[in-house]
C-alpha cells in the first residue's frame, strides 16, 4: 500500500467518509449527565469526583475502539489510535472535560467527543492513516477550582511550571496534587513534546459572529493576546454634602472616566480591539460618602502584538491623565499578559480545505477567548474549528448547539486530520 497524497484525498472513497452525527451527540449527551444541573447544564469542575467519573468515561470509550491510554503527572489523558509508521509524528486533537459551575454541555467537551468520533469513524471504516491519531482531554481548562486556566495544557508545553501548579489550592485549601491523588489520575507517564506534526481542536465559538453570519465553520487562524491589569485609584473621602464639586478628590469619577476611555481605546483598534473593565470595589461603599478609593480590573486585547502594547500605553496614559485632573494617585498592577498567537498554515489550511472539500459555508475568524490549542500552538503547528453556538452564549447553563453544526464540524476535524496523517489505506475493497 502506498501513502495517499493531500491531494489526493479528494478522489478518494474517504471523501465520502462521515462521522456518526447520533453517535456524537449521543456521546456529548450521556457525558453532560455527569454534573447536570436542574437548569439543564453542567457542573463538572476539575478534579472533583465527578470530573473522575467523566475520565473514566471518556477512557472506557477510548479503549474499546483500541486506543493505548497515557496519563501524565498533571492528570492529562492521552488516547492513541496507532499509525502504520512507527516513527511518523502524531496528530493531535482534544480539548477538556471540566466545566464552570453554571457551565453547559459542549465547551470543551465536544472538542473531547468529536476527537473520539473521528477515531470511532476511522475504525468504522477500516481507514489506516500513516501517522498515530492521538485524542488529549486537558487538566483544568477552565480555571475556575484551581487557578489559572489551561493548566494541563501549561504544564504539557512547558509555558506553567508543574511544580506550582501542582501546589494551586482551591477555596477549601486542596492542592491540586491532593485533588489528582484524591480522584486517582496523578499519572506517572512521561510523554515527549516533541514528534508532534499537528494539533487541532473542535469548539464552539462562545460568540455571536458565526451565527450572526449564517455560518458553519470559523476557520481559526489565531487568537487574541491578553493584557490584564488591576488599578487602585485613590483619592479621599469625604460628606456628600458639605464637600464642593471642585475641592472633591473623587476616586470614582477618575474611574469613571478610565472605563470610557478603555472602551474608546478597544473602538480605536478595530476589528480586532477588546477592552473590559469587569469588576469595580468602592471605598468606603456608602451612599453620602463621596468614594476615596476605587479597585478595577482591566482586560485589554487584541490579534497584533504591537497594537496590544499600544492599547497598554494608551492605558497607562489615560489613568496618569485622570489622576492629574482629580488629585488622585494610581497604583497600576500588571495581572496577566498572555501573547497573541498565530496558528500555523499548515494546519490553518488543512481545516479550510476540508469545509472547502465537504461543501461547508466557512470564514476565517479569530478567538478572542484562551483555549488549550493556544499553548500547542507554541511547540507544536496548530489549528483550531469553530461552530456556532446559540446566541453565542457559553459558560452558562443555556449554552446550547445545533447537532448538524456539530457533525459538520467533526466532519471538518476528520478530514483535517487525514490531510496531516496520511492515508496508507482508506478502507475501500
């Protein structure tokens, strides 16, 4: 048997290969009722005992399609359907299995479910492919027991040391290390960074602009860098009363006036600008008191690194501005600072061409939240596939997706991935 060229995977029986779209949802469906909530969510947080049952679920499925399981010492279970070279690098793709606390029943996980589909439908058909095939359930992607957010991922790329992720500790003082211990999944297998030829990952968008536009398929090319701040603005408080407009050092109106100018500066860099102040605390918080101190956050991003550091300059200009005018002083603290990234070509490509190939309506589209593809695409190429979601709405309860979106994207994944893992034997007689 002879290796199948990209190009010629178009005249290929497998063209017209396709996932099982009841068996995918089937899937996402018996998984979400581990944690369901009365709401119609899930709450499946990470490393609690109901994040190991969805583990021992997802390995259960994977092993009886024939799939060698790993687990690392971060907990990240690697299932691998073997290549017919050996020494051929993997392709990759998966997502997470934990969720928020009012989280719904496809972030992250149909990422997980459709890598699992893609390998159900290659042994369904008998289609041998050159490279192993390799499905990931991340560590605590969200964040939101154990802080920060993709830390499996973090850790398997090098980008968070393991040794202070494993010492994170929850509101109950549980360190992750106890919480891995407590659920069983401390693994012990070393698995390399190297030897990885691609990495994909299938998730909704978790915002409107798919559906908006009457489309299938977001093509991701990257991601938005982050910038986060917090600021303390200080001034005095005093009566509401007595105290005259012009002698006032009003902390709130200072901050007041940095939200609109974050929101301008996000509205000067388009399409592409994202500014949020997401969280304000008064001092002393009283309704005659005029506010002597006021603590926000700051969430700057955009796709362009030397835009982002702009919008950051812009920033700190803007609060030594306010504080000038209002006698305040400003104590500007920088929070997180994540990169953009830039998905390779390769796999970037791949994805297009396989909505082109299956006829799926698609545009190209950047993430503008953090995903775990985000540090794969750092040591390895990277890719990632958007389908709607309802309203655009995901971390919540209602996060809903149509199933035929769903196929439609597996079925993207699918053909992506034998672009980069080379069919030897695509089943036919």
């Amino acid at each position: 048997m002879t290796t199948t060229s990209t190009s010629d995977v178009q005249t290929t029986g497998t063209r017209a290969r396709s996932t099982d779209s009841d068996r995918l949802w089937q899937s996402l469906m018996e998984l979400a009722r581990l944690g369901a909530t009365a709401k119609g969510g899930v709450n499946r947080q990470a490393l609690t005992e109901l994040d190991r049952q969805a583990r021992d679920l997802f390995i259960e499925w994977c092993r009886a399609e024939g799939c060698s399981i790993r687990v690392d010492s971060i907990g990240n279970i690697l299932a691998r359907r073997p290549g017919t070279n050996p020494d051929a690098p993997v392709v990759m793709t998966g997502s997470h299995l934990d969720t928020q606390p009012t989280g719904g029943k496809f972030d992250g996980c149909y990422g997980v479910m459709a890598g699992l589909e893609v390998i159900r439908t290659l042994n369904q058909h008998a289609i041998q492919t050159e490279s192993p095939i390799e499905v990931v359930a991340w560590t605590n992607e969200e964040g939101c027991r154990f802080a920060p957010c993709m830390m499996g991922s973090g850790v398997f790329t090098g980008q968070l040391a393991e040794h202070e992720m494993l010492r994170q500790t929850d509101t109950d003082g549980v360190t992750v290390a106890d919480a891995l211990d407590a659920i069983g999944y401390r693994g012990s297998d070393v698995i390399e960074r190297e030897g990885i030829k691609a990495y994909f990952e299938c998730h909704i968008e978790q915002g409107p602009i798919l559906e908006d536009q009457h489309t299938t398929i977001g093509v991701v090319v990257g991601a938005l860098g982050q910038k986060w701040f917090d600021l303390t603005l200080t001034g005095q408080e005093s009566h509401a009363g007595p105290t005259p407009m012009s002698l006032r050092r009003d902390a709130m109106l200072g901050a007041a006036e940095v939200t609109q100018a974050i929101n301008a500066i996000a509205l000067r860099h388009q399409p592409h600008g994202r500014g949020t102040v997401g969280m304000l605390q008064l001092h002393p918080g009283s309704r005659n008191v005029i506010p002597g101190q006021v603590k926000m956050t700051i969430d700057l991003r955009h796709f362009e690194p030397q835009i982002l550091a702009q919008m950051s300059d812009e920033l700190q200009q803007t609060v030594e501005d306010s504080c000038q005018r209002h006698g305040l002083t400003a104590e500007l603290t920088p929070a997180a600072d994540f990169a953009p990234e830039h998905f390779a070509e390769s796999c970037v490509s791949s994805v297009r061409n396989a909505a082109e190939r299956l006829g799926a309506s698609h545009l190209d589209i950047v993430s503008g939240a953090g995903h775990d593809a985000i540090f794969m695409g750092r040591i390895a190429p990277a890719a990632m596939i958007f389908v709607p979601c309802e309203n655009g709405i995901s971390h919540n309860e209602s996060e809903n997706a149509e199933p035929e979106h769903l196929h439609v994207g597996c079925n993207v994944l699918l053909h992506a991935m034998l672009e980069q893992a080379g069919i030897v034997d695509d089943g036919e007689e």
